[in-house]
C-alpha cells in the first residue's frame, strides 16, 4: 500500500497496535504517572481540534512547546503536526532572552509549557509573540493560561485528521546559534516518520 509518510500514520498505526501500552512518565514532584497510548492519542486529537476550533489556528502555524519529557509533551508532538499545524520544541535550558527570540523569529501562535518552568514562561513572554499559553501539568493554572484539560474537557476525541502532504512542515526546532543567532529548522512529516522507524 502507498501512502504519504505523515505524523498521522503514527497516530494511526499506535491506535491499532498499541492501545493498551502503557506510558510512563515523570512528573515534576518526581512521581510517576501512568497512560496508554489510547489515552495520549485520544488527548492528541481532541488537542488538535482545539487549537483551531476554539483559538484560531490554521494550516501552518506555529505551537511553541516549552515542556520535560512526559505524556502531555507527546500529546502535543503528535497531536499539533497531525492536525496539520508545526510543533516547534523549545529548550527549557536556554535563558529566556534566547527564547524570546528563537519564538519570535519562528512566529510561534501558540506555546504549552509545564508549570514547573512558569518562571522562565514569565520572564519569556513579555517579548514573544504567544496569543495563548497553554498550561500542563501539576498545581493551580497561572494567570493568563489556559489549562489543557480545561480546554479538551468534553471535547470529542473522534477526529479524522486532515490529509497533509509528506513534504509540508510538521515540527521545527533552533540550532544552538555557534556562528551566530540560532537558525530555524523545519522538519517534513516525511522525516518524523523516517526517523521515528
């Protein structure tokens, strides 16, 4: 069978093989939390949907992730591109000038960080360009952010994603800037899903 090679390949292909798998993560007061990839696909799609429905996003726009390596950040890696919008990872150990420029010079919309790193969310935000801010993870929601089960709570998770061409933008991340300011990289879906094999 042909098919373009895109982020929702993946998603598709974990729903029919993997449902039940568990995902582990790390939270930041150390503990563990416990998913499947039911439940992180079910999270990515209804996540998609919200980032155009309810705040505007279209085709090609830019969703900042400011996060540790746990379950709501592959929510967002998967869910953003899948629905046809870049996923732009950011470093949470760059200091916030550095951050505010790399956002900047993307055009990212959007930016969904941890509230363990809402100081350095702080200290980025008063020179990005972030419409929104959406918050994960543990503790109260900060002011001005918009926490992410708020946003998916009674939102369907039965979602057909859009067909994307295998050569459009998924994801996107800066280099560390040796010779100079960081440069953009923009990632296919076609390279997320040759390098995730």
């Amino acid at each position: 069978m042909d098919y373009e090679l895109c982020v929702p390949a993946i998603v598709r292909r974990a729903e029919q093989l993997f449902p039940g798998k568990a995902i582990l993560s790390r939270r930041a007061d150390g503990g563990w939390q416990r998913s499947t990839y039911a439940d992180v696909l079910a999270r990515a799609k209804q996540l998609g949907r919200a980032l155009q429905d309810e705040l505007g996003l279209v085709a090609g726009d830019r969703v900042a992730t400011l996060c540790w390596n746990h379950a709501d950040h592959l929510v967002a890696y998967l869910g953003v591109p899948a629905s046809g919008l870049v996923v732009h990872t950011l470093n949470p150990r760059l200091h916030p000038d550095d951050l505010s420029y790399i956002a900047s010079h993307a055009g990212d919309r959007v930016l969904v960080a941890d509230k363990s790193l809402w100081q350095l969310v702080e200290a980025t935000r008063p020179r990005s360009p972030f419409e929104h801010v959406i918050a994960v993870g543990e503790g109260p929601t900060p002011d001005g952010a918009i926490e992410l089960d708020a946003l998916l709570a009674d939102r369907s998770s039965d979602v057909a994603f859009p067909d994307l061409d295998e050569r459009s933008a998924a994801a996107m991340c800066y280099t560390s800037g040796t010779t100079g300011r960081p440069k953009g990289v923009l990632y296919s879906h076609r390279a997320i899903v040759l390098h995730s094999l």
